[in-house]
C-alpha cells in the first residue's frame, strides 16, 4: 500500500469517526434548547475539553509553530494572559448569565439595556466570528493544499461540508464531544511530531537547545517596552487577559458551552480549567515550532517556505513516515473542524435567538427546522469568506486582530452593564462604536494587537461613563 493511500485510510477513518459521532448524539433533539444548548446538562470536563478544542484551530495548529520558528517562545506570555482572563470571566461574568434564563450571551444585554443593544452586540459578534473563521477556515485550506494533492477550493469544501453533517445532525452536544475527540487527535498527532523532530534533530534535545539557545530562541519573557510589538510581557498579560474576557466571556461561541453546563459551578470549572490546558497546549505547539527551527538548519528544505506558516505543514508532508502522516493530517481536519463547528452553530443560535425568533416559541419542530437551515446557511458565508481570505498576511495574527478589535467594544458595553450606570440604548450603542472605531484606528497606526482590545473596551466604558454622568448632572435639580 502506497504511503498517500496510507494516509487518505486513517483520514478517511477519522472522517467516518466524526460523522458517526454526530449521528449518534443527535438522536432524540425535539426542541431548540436541545440543539443549541444540549439541554443543558454537559459535564464540566467535556465543556472545558470543548472549549479548549474550539479556540485551538489550524491557526493555532500551523501558526503558533510558526511564530516560534521565526522568533521565540514569547507568544507564552500571551497564553499566560489567557489564564489571567478566564478567573475575571468566572468571577464577573459568569454568575450574571447564571441568574437568569438566557439562551444566548446577548440576551443578557436586552435585560439590561433593551433589544436594540441585544442586537447590536450579536451583529457585532455575527459580522466578527464570520470573518475571523472564514481566515481559519482558509488556513485550514493552505495547509490541506500542502499535504495533499487538491485544489484550495476542493480544501474547503470539504472540510466544510463534512463538519456541517455532523452539526446539523448532532447540535451541540455532537459538537462539543467531537470537539474533545478532535483535541485528543490534534494534540497527539503534535506530539508524536515532537517526538520525531527530537529523533531526527543531530544530537537530540541537547542538540536542539545548544542550536536554539545562543540565537536567543528559548527565551520566554520579554519585559521591553514597545506599543508595536505584541510579545512583550505586559502586551501578552494584559492583552491576553482581555483579549479572553472578550472572547470567553461575550463571544456566543464560547458562552453559549457554558450556558449548556448543569450549573454556575460547573460553567465557573470549565473556564478556569481551559486556561490551564491552553497554557500547556500553547506550550507544545511553541516547542514545535523551535524544534523546527533546529531541525531545518541541519536538514535545509528542497524548496524555500514561501512564509512560515508553512514550516509545519511542509514537515508533516516531506518528513512523517506514512501512516503518522495521516495521523498529523487528520490532527489539521481536527483543529479545524472543532473551530468550525463551533463556529456554525454559535453562529446559527445568535441569529435565530436574537433576530429571527426573538420573542417567539422556541420549543416547536418547525424552529428546530429553521435553525438547522440556518446552519447551512452559515456554513456557506463560512466557506465563501475563506475563499476571499487570501492575501490578508500570517493567518494567525490576522485571526486575531480581527477579534481584538471587533470584540473590544462587545466587552466595553458587557462591564457597563455589570455597573448601575443609566443610559438609553443609543449611547450604549454609542460607546461599543467609539470602542471598534478606536481600536480599529489604532490597528492602522501599527499598535500591536494585543492591546487592540484593552483599548476599545477602556474607551466604550470611559464614554459610557461620561455620558451616564452628564445625564445625572442634567437630571439634578
């Protein structure tokens, strides 16, 4: 058997794993809240192995070795952020979605300040998870083209296409266990790379550190100042930190996993313990991308990378014996495909709890209908996005700034709403525009984007601040 037949088998096997998966999980849905909530009744573990598979996609999966293969390990510092930012998510945010009976992160917003603030926030979040997921879907495609033999649009297709059967059948709770399989695949798939990197670098792991070590390449912190460069050690612990209240803690995606926990508690140990696990993951793929470095100075490429992000793909498809090679090319459909997911389905509840049924029966066959369409409907904006994605630079850091600025003026109008501030609705719509526009703004003059969003969120709170103050002065006698 051929090594490219080899590989197609395991990926074709993984495939038919996932798919299964999804069949038998989607079983007995009946209701909206089943579908997009899992009836809300997932374990803590599996939450918080979901979220963790979800936010890792191929991005992460191509683009974090890439940024140690050209630098050095001080992306850490942002991932160190991350932790920082979950325990403020657990302790501000996810006792208010817990107080009620909410379906979708901004509901909370309609309670506090009315619908129109409810949909704007989820727009908000629709335009920017669309964006920022056609670029990981595109990455995905890039890496599929480096490891096999197919066209970029072929790439996507079906990557799309087979992660929206098992979506569309399974809801989330299909999404959420294939999400914690796909993790177990990935991060294996990593690490046995690791493993034959260490065997195939001269002299093994002391090889590699005595290569790495006096170009600086193993350094970790960075206590430097400069606004424009998004690894130093406050840009990564702040920026982190934000950047994933931001994300983890008003990002439908992410939030609509812990609506579905059994209780505040388990939503509180899900959160927290993804941090951790992402920190040690982001630590892998790091390690990777520096024992890439020292791989390739004493085994130069055939080709020349036309970009870093690049390095890895071109190592699992010229260096994996067959068999490990599938397995690592199965790992780049898993990164994706629990991103992806996620993605449809987050998508998919925020419009149709915040737009299309807003105020109406949720609970019928024909609004389980309509929302499985509207999940196909996602799926090809999704695909279509990744097809104009090219030409936008590193797929990573693109990903990023896209959230960093469209989720700072979400997250500025969320830490309004946990004050008693009074503000009518067009100021608070206001204020999240000031935020975007702010951090958009600043994007363009070259500030990393690490700080995009502490930015935005600061200024949507401090104009928000201003104008509940001006409206108490004018309403005093």
């Amino acid at each position: 058997m051929s090594p490219a037949l080899v590989n197609w088998t395991v990926v074709v096997a993984y495939f038919g794993l996932t798919l299964w998966l999804g069949e038998r999980l989607g079983r007995g849905q009946r209701s909206i809240e089943e579908y997009f909530l899992a009836g809300r009744r997932m374990s803590w573990w599996s939450t918080c192995l979901s979220i963790v598979g979800t936010e890792t996609s191929t991005l992460t999966f191509v683009g974090v070795p890439a940024i140690a293969y050209s630098g050095d390990l001080t992306f850490l510092q942002v991932a160190l952020g991350y932790v920082v930012g979950r325990f403020a998510v657990a302790s501000l945010l996810v006792p208010a979605y817990f107080s009620g009976s909410v379906q979708t992160a901004y509901e909370l917003l309609a309670q506090r300040f009315g619908g129109m603030v409810q949909r704007l926030g989820s727009l908000v979040f629709l335009v920017s998870r669309c964006l920022a997921d056609g670029v990981r879907l595109f990455a995905t495609a890039l890496v599929l083209q480096a490891l096999l033999p197919m066209p970029l649009a072929a790439a996507i297709l079906m990557v799309t296409g087979i992660t929206l059967v098992y979506t569309v059948r399974g809801g989330l709770r299909a999404v959420i266990f294939n999400d914690a399989l796909q993790l177990a695949v990935y991060m294996g798939g990593a690490l046995v790379a690791m493993a034959l990197l260490v065997q195939r670098i001269p002299g093994g792991w002391e090889g590699a550190v005595a290569t790495l070590e006096p170009l600086g390449k193993l350094r970790v912190f960075d206590f430097g100042w400069d606004w424009s460069a998004p690894y130093k050690f406050w840009a990564g612990l702040v920026g982190g930190a934000v950047l994933t209240m931001a994300t983890h803690g008003t990002d439908q995606m992410f939030v609509q996993r812990l609506l579905a926990c059994r209780s505040e508690r388990d939503a509180k140990r899900a959160v927290i313990g993804s941090g951790i696990l992402v920190l040690a993951q982001m630590g892998v793929f790091l390690v990777i991308g520096s024992l890439l470095f020292a791989f390739y100075q004493s085994n130069p490429p055939a080709r020349p990378f036309s970009s870093n992000d690049q390095v890895f793909a071109r190592f699992i498809a010229d260096e994996m014996p067959a068999g490990l090679g599938g397995l690592l090319i199965a790992s780049v459909f898993a990164a994706a495909m629990s991103t992806l997911s996620s993605s449809m389905s987050s998508l998919a509840s925020a419009s149709t709890l915040d737009f299309l049924l807003r105020g109406r029966s949720t609970s019928t066959e024909r609004a389980l209908r309509t929302s499985r369409r509207i999940t196909l409907a996602w799926a090809a904006v999704l695909a279509l996005v990744a097809g104009l994605a090219q030409g936008w630079g590193s797929v990573l850091e693109a990903g990023l700034t896209i959230t960093s600025i469209t989720f700072s003026g979400i997250l500025g109008i969320f830490l309004v709403g946990l004050t008693r501030w009074s503000l009518p609705q067009w100021q608070v719509a206001l204020a999240l525009a000031a935020g975007v526009g702010a951090a958009l703004a600043a994007q363009q003059y070259s500030l990393a984007w690490t700080w995009l969003t502490p930015l935005g969120a600061t200024v949507t709170v401090l104009l928000a601040a201003v104008l509940a103050l001006a409206r108490r002065v004018s309403a005093s006698p």
